[in-house]
C-alpha cells in the first residue's frame, strides 16, 4: 500500500513538474511573441516616419517652386508696370516738347 502511495505521489510531482515546465515555455514563448510583436511595431513606426519625411520634402519642394514661380511673376508684373509708366511718362514729355515746338514754331511765323 505504501509503495502505490509513493508511486502516485510521484506521478502527481512529476505531473506537477510537467504543468510548471509547460507553463514556463508557454511563457518564455509569449514573451518571444511579444518582443516580436513590439518589433514589428516599431519597424512599422520606424517605416512610416520615413515615408513621412519623404513625402513632407516633396511638398516642401513643390511649395517652394509655387512660391519662387509666384515671386517671378509678381517681379515681372512689377517690371512691366514700371515700364508702362516709364512710356507714359515719355510719351507725356514728347507731347509736351511737340506742343512747345509747335509753339515756337507757331510764333515764329507770326
């Protein structure tokens, strides 16, 4: 009777074990999940940024080049508008030489 004793109580310990080793593995493996896991999302943080940052300097660079052709256009709408004054201003100043010519021209002959 003893001895079926002894031998169920080492059934029952070595069962025991089995369960602890069990669970131990499960969560030495739930912790190699995990740390996988946390990489993976790391490594998909990581390659969302970068497509961030590329996409951030294209439309910097395409507001740049809207802002650079958006001066150039101001400068030479600027450049223009002074050069119609200029005409204007000359052609003011012609008639008026014209006018004082045919002034002088006019008094002359009377």
């Amino acid at each position: 009777m003893e001895k079926e004793m002894l031998k169920i109580k080492e059934i029952e310990e070595r069962l025991q074990r089995e369960k602890e080793e069990e669970r131990r593995k499960q969560s030495i493996q739930q912790k190699y999940s995990l740390q996988e896991q946390m990489q993976l999302k790391e490594q998909l943080r990581r390659e969302a940024y970068e497509e961030y940052i590329r996409e951030k300097d294209q439309v910097d660079r395409v507001i740049t080049r809207m802002i650079e052709e958006d001066q150039k256009l101001m400068q030479m709408t600027r450049m223009k508008q002074d050069q119609a004054k200029l005409d204007m201003i000359q052609s003011v100043n012609e008639k008026r030489e014209m006018t004082r010519k045919q002034r002088e021209l006019e008094d002359y002959e009377n």
